[in-house]
C-alpha cells in the first residue's frame, strides 16, 4: 500500500512529471497509453523520441493545465491570468517578420 494521498493538491507539474518521489507511478499518460494496448505503452516507454512534442504544443498545454489548476484549486483564473507573461518576439527589419527561436536576437529578448 502507498503513503500517498489519493489527490494531491498545489503538486507542481515538474514535481508530477519528474519528481523522484513519484517515479514509481504511472502518469495520466501512461495510464491513456495502457488504455490503448499494454503493447503501445510499453513501445511508447522504450521510443520516447518517437512520440515528442513540439515546444509550441508543450507551452500551450502547459497553458492549458496550469489554467485548470487554478480554476480547481481557487474556482477562479485569477492565479492563472496573474502568472502569465506575454513575449512579443523581436521583429527582423528585413522580414517584418518575427525572428524564429533559434537565432542570437530571439533569445537576448528573452
């Protein structure tokens, strides 16, 4: 039997993710991967880089999620709209065109 809670409150997304003390848990995903087939998520589990995400569909997921945890947590978006932080990436002169995440100018704006 586990020492852990059945739902845990105010748990940081890194923590859930990556927290040694839940290593020996299936996520949320994990347990969608099951519902699948055992056989995909065990394929999905020794070919991680097969199934990664682009940064953009992680940040808006995590928009996503933290927004979910506020209304959860505090019945309101107030924790969630007070946290966020809007980026307007520098624009090349040249283009008009904002410059991609990779060059030098987008990451000193950062």
């Amino acid at each position: 039997m586990s020492n852990i809670e059945d739902t845990i409150y105010n748990l940081p997304n890194d923590e859930y993710h990556k927290g040694e003390r839940f290593k020996d848990f299936l996520s949320s995903t994990q347990i969608k991967d099951y519902m699948v087939s055992p056989k995909f998520a065990r394929y999905k589990a020794l070919h991680p880089e097969m199934f990664e995400i682009s940064i953009e569909a992680s940040e808006k997921g995590s928009l996503y999620h933290d927004a979910m945890e506020s209304l959860v947590n505090t019945g309101t978006l107030d924790k969630w709209r007070n946290n966020l932080l809007v980026f307007e990436p520098p624009i090349n002169p040249k283009t008009g065109c904002p410059y991609g995440r990779d060059t030098q100018k987008y990451q000193i704006a950062l």
